[in-house]
C-alpha cells in the first residue's frame, strides 16, 4: 500500500492506493473546507493514480498518518 496527500489548489486529497495504483480509501477536504469520505460518499478515484499526471503537490505519508486523518474525518 501507498499513502499520498495531493495539494492542489485550495483541495487537499489523501489516499491509500494498492500496488497496482487503485485507491482503496480516499478522503477529500474540499475549497469549502468540508471533508468528504470514499466509505460514505461515491468520491474514490476511478481508475490508477499516476504520480507523474497529477498536478499539484504530492507528499507520500506513512501509513499511521493516514490512518490517523482517516479516523478523525469519520469521528466528524
């Protein structure tokens, strides 16, 4: 598994990506700063993630990290 946040604009996207580049989880927090949930809402990416196409800043987190965002955004 693979932990990215993506910068873009005034969006930030978190997501937990398999071998393969597909996303499994995904949080959205959006120019509004309203969080959106992959588990709660239909906003996971369709299709792989490719670091090289995406515009924006990528950061690559650990997997706590991400785990630790994705259970503060499910409390909300």
């Amino acid at each position: 598994m693979k932990y990215l946040l993506l910068k873009s604009g005034e969006e930030k996207y978190w997501y937990e990506l398999d071998d393969e580049g597909y996303a499994n989880r995904q949080i959205l927090l959006d120019e509004h700063c309203q969080i959106h949930l992959s588990c709660l809402e239909d906003c996971l990416a369709e299709g792989p993630i490719n670091e090289e196409d995406i515009d924006g800043n990528i950061i690559n987190l650990p997997k706590s990290e991400f785990d630790i965002i994705w259970q503060n955004a499910l409390k909300k």
